[in-house]
RNA sequence: GGCCUGUUCGUCCAGUGGUUAGGACGCGGCCCUUUCACGGCUGAAACACGGGUUCGAAUCCCGUACGGGUCACCA
C-alpha cells in the first residue's frame, strides 16, 4: 500500500516527531492561537473575526498568534489567496507572528506552515495509526459509496460509513493485497472506536460543555492523492504546533467529538476549543452566514477598497465579540483599543447580525477624533492603492489638503462627516480646481435654480471686499452687512417677522454662496471653508460665476 | 430526517429570582445654527410561545414553535 499513496519522506516516528516539534518555552498560561485559512479565492469578514479574537487571546495571555496556510484540496486553490490573506491581515494589524510572512517566507520553528509541504508528517502519522490498527484502508469507489447511503437511506439509518456498513474496515489482508495488486485508488480511514449508544462530554471555551453522541465514522483521514483532510490535519498540526486554543466557527461542531477521538487514539492532550458563532445577515425573515457569493461586505476586500480605517473595523468586531467594548471605549478614549481584554468565556452563544450602520457609526467616531494630519496620512495611503487619481490631487499639497481636513476639526466638537477614506474625493473634491471645473455645469444649474435668487452685482461686490483678515466675527459682521444692503436679513427671526421687508435671510446668501465657492448646499462653515480656499480661489470662483 | 445549537427593542449588547427591563446604533420630534455634520433634550421600540417550580421568573425546569449548523476523498 506504501507505492502509491505515501511518499518516501514518510517515515517519521512519533517520537522523532515529538522530538522536532517540542512543546514550546512560554510562560504559564500563555495561548497559542493560530488561523487557519484555506486559500480559495478571497478572505472572509469571518477570518478577519476569528483572527481578531485568536490574536487578542494570545497576546494578552504572552502567547503568540500564528497562520497555517490549509491548502489540501489542490482542486479548489485559487493562486493569489495566500497574499491576499497575508494583505488583509496586515491592513487590519493582525499580522501573525508565526508562519507565512511574505511570498513563501515563513518564521518559526514549527513548519512547514502550509500543509501542503507537510505531507511527509501527516502520512507518518497516518503509519503510526495504521500500526496500532487505528486506521486501516479502503477501496471503496464514489459509486459504491452512494449506493451505500442509497442503502442506509431506505433502512432509515444515519448516514456514513460506519460501523457494519464500513465494508472495508474488517477486510482479509488477502482482499487488501488483491485491490492492491489491481491498483485499486484508496483512503485511509480512522477505525472509530465509538460504541452504539456511547456519548461524550466534551469542553468548550464558550459554551462550558457540550454533550454528544460518540463519533462512530470511520472518516477519511488520508485522500487518494496521499494529502490529508481536513480532519487529520487539524489534530496533526494543532498538537505538533502545539496550539493551547483552537478558535474556530461553530460549524465544526458537529465533527468534534470525532476530532477529540482522534486526539485520543494518538494519546495526545487536546487543546481547548472555543466555537464562535459566525457573523450573519438578514435575508428576507431569516438570517443566514454572510456569503462571499451574495454579500459583497463578506469580503474584506471590500472593507479595504471602501477605505473603512482600521480600527473603525476593528472597533466594530470588537463590539460583536464583547458589547462592554463600547461602554470600555466611551470611558477610555484615546486609549488603544488593545488595551480591551477580551473573554473568550463571555462570548454570545448566538451569531450576529452584521450592521453596516452600526460600523459607520463606528468609524465616524474614530476618524471624528482623528488629528487632520492622521486622516490625511492614512486616507494617502488608502488613496495610493485604491484611488490613484484622487491621491495625486490630495498628495500634490500636503499642507492645502490638511487644512482642508482640519476645517471645524480642531475644536470641542469635532466635525464628523467622514466615515471612511472613499468619502473623501466626492466630499472634497472641490477645494481642487481641476474637479471644481468638473462640477461648473451643477452650480449653474443649482445657482439659476435658487430661491431668492442673488441680486446683480452682489457677487462680485463680495469679491471685491473679501479680505482674509478678518477674524470670524468680523467676516461675520461685514458679510451681514452687505447681505442687508442686498436685502438679505441678518437672520431668520429679523426676516420672519417681517418677509415682506426682505429678499431673504442670511441663510439664503450663505446658501448662494456655498453653490458658487463649492458647487453644493451642504459644506463645513463658510468662514473657514474661505480660509482654505483662500482669497485667490474665492475671487476667482466669486468672480466667475458674476457672469453665469 | 437524525444529531448539535440558539431565541431580550429593527440591530449589537447589559441583565444570573424582586429593575418603572438599561445603554449604543438606526428611526421620529424639539433645541442650537449661515447649510450640512456635530452637540443637547426627548419619543416610539423587546424578554418567541405554553406549561410548571416559587410569595415572586427575562432569569430555574419541561415542552412547543421558529432560526442556524452538520451529516464529502471541502475546509
């Protein structure tokens, strides 16, 4: 059976293994966490979420957080995941500190760390057990495979190979050496050990104990093509690379207690488990696991072209994981979100809805709190990947865009009216000549349209007067006073209480005003928006648009 | 279908036998105001259902309903 589906390399003892791969020199009570992504096109939010919690779990313990790549199924590999993985882990600060670093650089003494390349250990595993009777292998063809569910199906029994419907597990050596001799493709199965009516109680970080029927499958363990399914990989890989905290979805509920047997036949300690529950969504009246299929917001890398700040993300995952976050937050501002300690124990048992709302909400908070320096050193950086038009514009004058940002930024109450660095070509574009002669045909649409519309002549009086000398109530007090000469009221309880004496209000010529300097009604104060601008832009824009 | 698991405002959470069931997001109203955003005040909004146990139940027990997961040579 060894020609054709162990390789040569697979002739490690366990103990050569265990000799290898030695448990690791950490302080008591520290997590060895790790993800385990497979490479099949994209990253899940979902990753993003059980990375998050698996990195902050080991390094509030002095543990470490490490990535094994668990790429065994060739056939659904899709090139380029990997760096994507590695890309959306370090967008979002959860960088491993163990495994893949960088095309195919790995740190770390406990690889190699694509499981892949760990065929040769897998398979003497597989030996091991082969040897102890614990597996054994199968000739079984899909067809007959299906024939036997078609069977199991109409005598109203589970499922599975298993039990006296394992029809290899109790075979001659004589029928093995005949499918042998014929070049029969096989597997390697566990020879379950789980009896009838037996149930196991098994640990779990979240959910305390969880109480199953004992796993009776004699599940593959080893794949024709000599790689490792998930299931043997999982146990091989975690004890070897000496996981203390395996975090996963709860998905893998239903195979655990065949992975605690595992554990057992090898007679290795198991880590401790903690099954979270998956971020969801609603559909219709029900909710369902966001689908990279369907939700484009399943995908990190929508996260990251949208340009959401890190910690906006981050934050957000945080209040999923544990609701005190926000209540931590509001009491700690300013501090690293790090510093939040994380419970594993305190976990929701139900999955969450993910809410967009809730994450701007979320993001709006952290960059409204952000210095007009570090939006613009981040939202660069964003812009450089994802927006190269845009960043030329904003990088061209670091100076002109931080002012532009810092605009009612550096008060009490900051302004929060950016969520996330895609936001910032469109809201404020027209500070840029160039993008402000895109929008000319919008003004004058919005000019001629406007009610009360501004006198002849006004415009370019304020031009002609618009000294950027003036403090903010002087600006205020002069531009109220040539309003009132146009017939603009200082303000809206002069004009009400008698509209007939009035054009309009204040309001009405700042709103003109705002159309001809921006292209748009809604802008940041006016005062300061003519700051940055400055006066040549506002003589010419002001003047321009005298002759609309 | 079997097995596992879950169910407090629309959403995320708090609540571990006695609370007018609390907060946040979102939504509505009012105020502030040169627009928008901010900020302040305020409103609507929930214990899935049915039985127990108890002086008393969102909280404990049992059922029911409805979700979700899983039953691959995918992870």
């Amino acid at each position: 059976m060894d020609r054709n589906i162990f390789t040569p390399e697979a002739s490690f003892t366990i103990d050569e293994l265990e000799a290898r791969f030695p448990p690791r020199d950490l302080p008591a009570g520290a997590c060895v966490t790790r993800f385990g992504p497979s490479p099949t096109g994209s990253m899940h939010i979902g990753g993003l979420y059980t990375s998050l919690v698996s990195r902050r779990v080991a390094h509030q313990s002095g543990g470490l957080f490490y990535l094994r790549i668990e790429d065994t199924d060739r056939k659904r590999e899709v090139a380029g995941t990997v760096e994507l993985i590695l890309a959306s882990l370090a967008t979002y600060g959860l960088s491993p500190d163990e495994g893949e670093i960088a095309d195919g650089k790995e740190i770390g003494q406990y690889g190699p760390y694509r499981q892949s390349e760990r065929k040769p250990i897998y398979q003497s595993c597989v030996r091991w057990l082969l040897e102890q009777g614990h597996a054994y292998p199968c000739f079984a063809s899909a067809e007959e495979l299906q024939a036997l569910r078609d069977a199991q199906a109409k005598h109203k029994v589970p499922p599975g190979y298993w039990g006296t419907w394992a029809i290899w597990r109790d075979k001659t050596a004589a029928d093995v050496d005949a499918a042998l001799a014929a070049s029969q493709p096989f597997v390697i199965r566990l020879r379950s050990t789980g009896g009838r009516d037996e149930r196991v109680t098994l640990p779990d970080t979240i959910r305390e104990s969880l109480e199953f029927p004992a796993n009776q499958t004699d599940v593959v363990l080893l794949k024709a093509d000599g790689m490792p399914t998930y299931h043997l990989a999982h146990v091989v890989d975690d004890h070897f690379m000496r996981t203390t905290d395996v975090v996963r979805g709860n998905e893998w509920l239903a195979s655990y207690p065949m992975h605690a047997e595992m554990f057992k036949l090898f007679g290795w300690v198991p880590p401790r488990f903690a099954h979270i529950s998956p971020i969801e969504k609603n559909d219709g009246s029900s909710r369902r696991k966001l689908s990279k299929r369907s939700d484009p917001e399943a995908s990190v890398g929508w996260y990251m072209e949208a340009g959401y700040p890190r910690d906006a993300v981050i934050e957000y995952l945080l209040n999923l994981i544990d609701g005190r976050f926000e209540d931590w937050r509001a009491a700690n501002p300013g501090v690293s979100n790090e510093d939040f300690t994380i419970e594993l124990e305190r976990m929701n048992r139900a999955g969450a809805l993910f809410d967009l709302a809730k994450l701007d909400s979320v993001s709006r908070d952290l960059v409204g709190a952000m210095s007009a320096g570090a939006i613009y050193d981040a939202a660069l950086v964003w812009a450089s990947d994802h927006a190269s038009e845009f960043a030329t514009r904003f990088g061209a004058d670091g100076a002109y865009s931080q002012a532009i940002l810092d605009i009612e930024r550096h008060g009490e109450r900051p302004r929060k009216d950016i969520v996330k660095w895609s936001d910032l070509a469109p809201d404020i574009g027209y500070f840029f000549d160039d993008t402000y002669a895109g929008l000319l045909p919008e003004a004058q649409t919005a000019l001629a349209a406007l009610q009360p519309a501004p006198p002849e002549g006004m415009l370019a009086a304020i031009a002609a007067a618009y000294d950027p000398a003036l403090d903010r109530d002087q600006w205020l007090e002069w531009l109220r006073a040539l309003g009132l000469s146009y017939g603009y009221a200082a303000n809206v309880k002069a004009f009400k209480a008698a509209p007939d004496a009035f054009r309009g209000h204040f309001g009405d010529l700042a709103g003109a005003l705002r159309i001809v300097l921006a292209a748009r009604r809604n802008t940041p104060d006016l005062f300061e928006l003519m700051q940055v601008l400055g006066k040549d832009r506002v003589v010419a824009r002001l003047g321009a648009a005298a002759g609309w």
